[in-house]
C-alpha cells in the first residue's frame, strides 16, 4: 500500500515507522514547510492519506486529498463542524473516509467499556460524573477529541445527563471535562462515577505514541480500495 502523510511531525513520523515494519510505502511527505507539494498530481500517487496535523488545517488537507479521489484516514481533532462536509465529499468521489478522535486499539475497546458503564449507571442518581484528561503541552485542542467522545457516549446512554461543559458543570443535569497539559504525556483519560459512598472509575493511559500510530496504519490498510464512510469499529470488528 502507498501512504501520503498529511502532516509529518512526531506522530506522522511513528505512522511512517509502522507503516514501513508493515511494508508498506511511504510515496508522500507534507509538511508546513512543503505544503504546495500536497498536489492532485503527487496526491493520487498513494492509495491512502494519512492524516495528523491541527484543527485550523484538517478540513483543506482533507478535502484536497477527496477532492483528488484518495481516500483519507483522518486523526486531528477539533474540527467537528466540517466532519460531516467530508464525509459527503467522500461519498461524492466515490472514495473512503474514515475520522476517529483515538486510533488506539485500547481506547476503542475503553469507548464500548464506557459506553456499557454509563448504561449501567443511568438508574444510579447518587453517582456524579466526571471525565478528566491529561495530554502533551504540544495538544491544542482541549478537551480532547478522545474526551468529548466518551463525554458524548455517555449521554447517548444516560437520560439523567444532557451536556457536558468544559472544567465545571454548572447543574445537575451537567457534568464537566477537566483537560490538563503536561511535558512528555501521551495521554491519559479517566471516567468517573462518584458517590458518598464509594467512586467507580476506568482509566486509560496510553505510554507512547505506538498505538495510535498502529491503530492509523491498520485503519489505512482498512479503508484502501474501498468507498464509504468508515469508523474505528469497523476496522476492530467490535
């Protein structure tokens, strides 16, 4: 499989790393510095685009990858508001998309963890909610994508709670997200249900950048040669 990285810092360099152990072919590389490379022409040489750069850029790279017919696996968080644009421009080309908050393979299966214990705990009003996230200080985005996804899990399962809100909540049908930025994190995300008596909580903390950048390329190896719109339970069969 040919890959085109759309963004090659830290965590487009460990995509590349897997994919070549994987062995497949790195054809493109864009940076900053690079970006008029990012041409239809060197575009449609990859079979895939790998995606990984920041909330203010995602939807242009996106958009030119399906715009010259790749498909595209997209990790930058942030940009929700133009997630549903892409999707029809992948449906449009006939092409792939797939966008995930979290390529881990671990905090995929943490989302269906989350998403049973908030069934569980819809009938258990002495038990308040919080989610607490720490990530890297290089993280823009906050709370992160992988938070506001487990956030949103939680009230499509949970009639008791209808918003999340950023640090505090404010009412009791609320609950909060608290984002930390530390040096050298790669990212922790904890859910929370507490009570006078006793606190349920499931954590998960990831200890480098491997598995989110494994989780890309087998999501890439996924969605090549296909056309649709796609999620990280369809690569993981869960």
């Amino acid at each position: 499989m040919k890959i085109a990285l759309i963004g090659y810092g830290k965590m487009g360099q460990a995509i590349e790393q897997i994919a070549l152990q994987r062995g497949h072919e790195v054809v493109l590389r864009i940076r900053t510095a690079n970006k008029h490379e990012m041409t239809p022409e060197n575009l449609s040489k990859a079979d895939v685009a790998i995606e990984f750069t920041k909330p203010e850029a995602a939807r242009e790279n996106v958009m030119h990858c399906l715009n010259a017919g790749v498909a595209v696996v997209c990790g930058t968080t942030g940009w929700n508001e133009h997630v549903d644009e892409a999707k029809a421009k992948a449906l449009t080309k006939n092409t792939a998309f797939l966008q995930a908050s979290n390529f881990s393979i671990g905090v995929n299966i943490f989302f269906e963890v989350n998403k049973r214990l908030a069934a569980l705990m819809e009938d258990q009003p002495d038990y308040e909610i919080s989610i607490e996230e720490t990530h890297h200080t290089q993280k823009k985005d906050a709370p992160s994508g992988t938070a506001i996804t487990l956030a949103e899990q939680i009230l499509d399962n949970m009639t008791r709670k209808k918003r999340w809100e950023k640090e505090q909540a404010s009412g009791s049908e609320a609950f909060p997200i608290i984002a930390h930025r530390i040096e050298n994190v790669p990212g922790t995300h904890n859910v929370k249900y507490s009570s006078g008596i006793d606190d349920i909580e499931i954590i998960h903390t990831a200890h480098n950048r491997e598995g989110f950048a494994r989780g890309a390329v087998l999501a890439a190896e996924f969605v090549a040669g296909k056309s649709g719109v796609f999620q990280m339970k369809d690569v993981l069969g869960i």
